[in-house]
C-alpha cells in the first residue's frame, strides 16, 4: 500500500542503481511501483513480493561490525488444544542455550499462516538460517559457518518467540512486541535461578517463571503453555511429540562428516531426546 515506508518507496522509484524486482507488477518503459504485486489469481496479489537493492542505497547503513546482545527466533504458531495438539505449545518467551539456538537456525520452522507460502502442507523449514532458498552451495557448509558465528559470539543471548498464537490464545504479534520490550528494559541483566526453569518440552529451552511489564505480571498459562485448561499436559506432550519429530527429521540432512564434531554432538543431543541440562553443556564445550 502506498505510503507505508516512504524511504523504501523514493529509493525504488528513482533508484541511484539497478534493482531486482521479483512478483512486482513491471510495465516495459514505466516506473516498478512496490505497492503493485502481481496476481496469484483474479483480485488476489501476490503474497510474496520482493526487492533487491544495494546495501550503499539505504542512508545512514551501518557499515562498521555492531554488538549483538539478544538475538531472537521468532515462530508462527498455530492454535493448540487438547482436542487438537499443534506445535503451538510455546510460551511468550524461552531462553535458548546457544546449542539449542544453533539448532533452531538449521530447522527454521516456515511456520502457521505465514502469507509467503501458498502451499497448505503443515509444518515445514525453511531451510538453513531461513535464508537457503536464496543460498547456493550446500546446506552443510551454512550451518558450520553458523555455529561458528555462534561462538565467536559468546555474550549473545538467544530467545524464541511465538507469535499468531500461544496455546490457545490468538495474540497476532503482541506477545513478541511485549517480550522484545521487556528485554530492552532489562538490558544486560542477567536472570535469576527463580525466574527461569527448563521448559517441559526440551526443545524451547528455559520457559519464564514470572515475567512482570509496566507492573503488570503476565499470567502464568502465557508462561507455560501446558497450564492452559484447554491444552493441559496431554496436549502439550502430543505437540511437543510433533515438534520433536519435525525437528529429528530435518535435522538428519546435516548430520554428515562434513560437519564439525561439535555439530554432529548437538545434533546427536537432538535426536537422542536430550535435556536442557545437556545443550547447556554442549554450549559451554563448543564456546
């Protein structure tokens, strides 16, 4: 829609160099306007447009290496119930051992109702780094370099984040709005032994005890999905089940010798069932 980001929109109409526009609606001798997507069917635009632009044409780009306090993956989960279990059993907020992060980047969940997928087959990845449809080479070679980034960045902290649903609650992005907002307030703080614990399902790390905004304490059942009446632990487990399972089949196509040991290990944490207790440990080996 025009006049949405009026930057973004002056650099493609008069661009100072060459762009790619992909799924745009392009005219021969007329300006590419953003807001003007091809149609996937009558009446319906594509969902998926993209342009490419130099790094040099955006004002004011940071060129110099910047520190990275948080970084944060941030998952599309659908609703979860009892009646119907779903991988959305995570809570507002998860710390992830750099291990289990490292392992979150390979797997990357396209995840629920996300608009740049026009395919209805569930769970799916979006390959490494969420950039391996876009990459060349092999898939192996990105998570080494990945891993490697990892730990050579040992002060960065790593979160996951739902958004769309938490259990059976449709919260869109608020929740990761909130959670990202509250991290920012804490900056370099350190959590408590009180107000984290290893999540029930080992995957999402360590779920949030307590979690407490502008005075306003979250309620427990965003913290820990598995509190939900509607889900309950029968329901968590059977989509902890179903993530778990996802996660051992995508994982086996970079469990090959090409990759370094210490990614075979934490790979092999994976689809022996490790605790949250063994990705720690795999972290503070590997930094």
């Amino acid at each position: 829609q025009y006049g949405i980001n009026p930057d973004l929109e002056g650099i493609c109409v008069d661009p100072p160099d060459p762009l790619i526009f992909l799924n745009l609606r392009g005219v021969p001798d007329a300006t590419c306007l953003i807001w003007e997507h091809t149609e996937d069917a009558p009446g319906k635009p594509c969902s998926n447009p993209r342009v490419i632009l130099p790094r040099e044409t955006i004002p004011h780009i940071v060129r110099e290496p910047v520190m990275v306090d948080v970084r944060s993956f941030g998952v599309r989960t659908p609703p979860c119930t009892m009646d119907a279990p779903s991988y959305g059993i995570l809570g507002m907020l998860h710390m992830l051992p750099p291990a289990l992060a490292w392992i979150w980047r390979l797997v990357a969940p396209r995840g629920y109702g996300n608009p740049s997928i026009i395919s209805d087959d569930g769970l799916a990845s979006e390959g490494v780094g969420s950039f391996w449809p876009f990459a060349t080479g092999l898939r192996v070679d990105y998570a080494e370099l990945m891993l490697e980034q990892m730990k050579a960045a040992s002060a960065t902290r790593y979160v996951l984040m739902p958004n769309q649903h938490i259990g059976a609650w449709k919260v869109g992005f608020n929740a990761q709005w909130l959670a990202r907002e509250y991290l920012a307030r804490r900056g370099g703080a350190q959590f408590r032994p009180e107000q984290i614990a290893p999540a029930r399902c080992a995957l999402l790390g360590h779920a949030m005890q307590s979690m407490q905004i502008e005075g306003y304490r979250i309620p427990n059942w965003f913290l820990k999905t598995e509190t939900q009446p509607e889900i309950g632990l029968e329901g968590y487990d059977a989509g902890a089940a179903e993530l778990t399972e996802f996660f051992k089949q995508e994982l086996s196509i970079y469990n090959t010798e090409k990759l370094s040991e210490n990614g075979r290990r934490i790979i092999q944490c994976c689809l022996d069932d490790g605790t949250v207790d063994d990705y720690e440990t795999l972290s503070s080996a590997m930094m």
